[in-house]
C-alpha cells in the first residue's frame, strides 16, 4: 500500500474498482485545516482523464505495470496481433485499445503497458512519430505550393488519411505525430 506522499507522474494506482495513472499532482496545505492532494487521473483503459482530491496520507492500492516492447504483425479479425521481441509470443489486441491505430505498418515496434499481476494488456503506445509514404494527393495548385500554411488531404500507405502542406507530392515519405495526427516533416531520401 502506498500514500499520497508516494504519488508522482505516471504512477498506477486502483480507484474505483479501475486502473489510472497519475497525470498531475499537486500537494496542497491551506492555512486552516488539512492538507490534501489534488490529482488528475487518467483511465488507462478508456482514456478518459478525472479530477480527484484525496486526503494527506490516505492510502492507496498501486498497481505495478510493466512496459514491453513489442512488434505490430498484422491485423485480422481477432484485432491487431503484436509479437514479443523477446520471447516471439504473439498476442491479440482489439483496435479499441489502441489509438491512431490506422498510422501503424506492418513491423513497426510499439510499448504495451501489462498489468503485471494479471498479465493483461492495459494499453498500446504508439512512438511519437512514423515514416509513412503518401499513396495519394491532389496536385497542388500553381502558387500555393510555396508556403506550408495551406493544406490538402492525403493517405498514406496503411490507409490513413492526414493533411499536408500543399508541396507535397505522391510517392514521397514523410514523418507523420501519431498524438495529433499531424504532418511534422519531409523525409530526405
């Protein structure tokens, strides 16, 4: 069991019968009465973040969670299948645990949080950016093409569809965030 004076980013903790992870904290002692803890939690099963103030030196159950890095293989109808690095162990996960899951590519490495008592999947972590290449744009217009203000629509080898700068072209890889789904860079080649 661990206390409020144990908190810190990213801990994963039972509240409410389900597993969150700390996102913020903030230790508060007001001038008059007890101290407390004000907190941000996020589900790790949903996503959905809370707010949440606890008491100082309440106790909290910790849930110990184990990150292991696995390789994306393919998808069928069971979901996406991952494979240990380690140990080739294949395993299924369904595409609602996963977010932005149309930005992976066959062989791309991603973390999975395990909830190590159980040995469950809690959640899929994507890297922060992908190399994809752009299967499909419109042409850009004469004089839009210099600035990276305007945009147009494309999709990328796995399907997914982005906006670009209107410079570029089909064919070309680029550097894609999977937070935000953003365009960040063109890769040189």
């Amino acid at each position: 069991m661990a206390t409020t004076a144990d908190f810190r980013n990213g801990m994963c903790i039972k509240y409410k019968d389900d597993i969150y992870s700390i996102v913020h904290f903030l230790h508060v002692k007001p001038g008059k009465g007890p101290a407390f803890v004000r907190t941000k939690l996020k589900n790790v099963k949903t996503g959905r973040v809370v707010e949440n103030t606890f008491s100082s030196g309440v106790k909290i159950e910790e849930v110990r969670v184990e990150r292991r890095q696995y390789q994306y293989l393919y998808k069928d109808d069971m979901g996406f299948n991952f494979m240990n690095s380690e140990t080739f162990e294949q395993i299924p996960i369904p595409e609602t645990m996963i977010e932005n899951s149309d930005l992976m590519k066959e062989g791309q490495l991603v973390e999975i949080n395990f909830h190590t008592e159980t040995e469950t999947p809690l959640t899929v972590e994507m890297p922060s950016f992908v190399e994809l290449q752009v299967t499909f744009t419109i042409e850009g217009e004469k004089g839009n093409t210099a600035s990276s203000t305007a945009l147009k629509p494309a999709t990328l080898e796995t399907g997914a569809e982005i906006m670009v700068p209107m410079f570029i072209g089909q064919g070309e890889v680029i550097k894609v965030d999977t937070r935000d789904r953003s365009y960040s860079e063109r890769v040189k080649q």
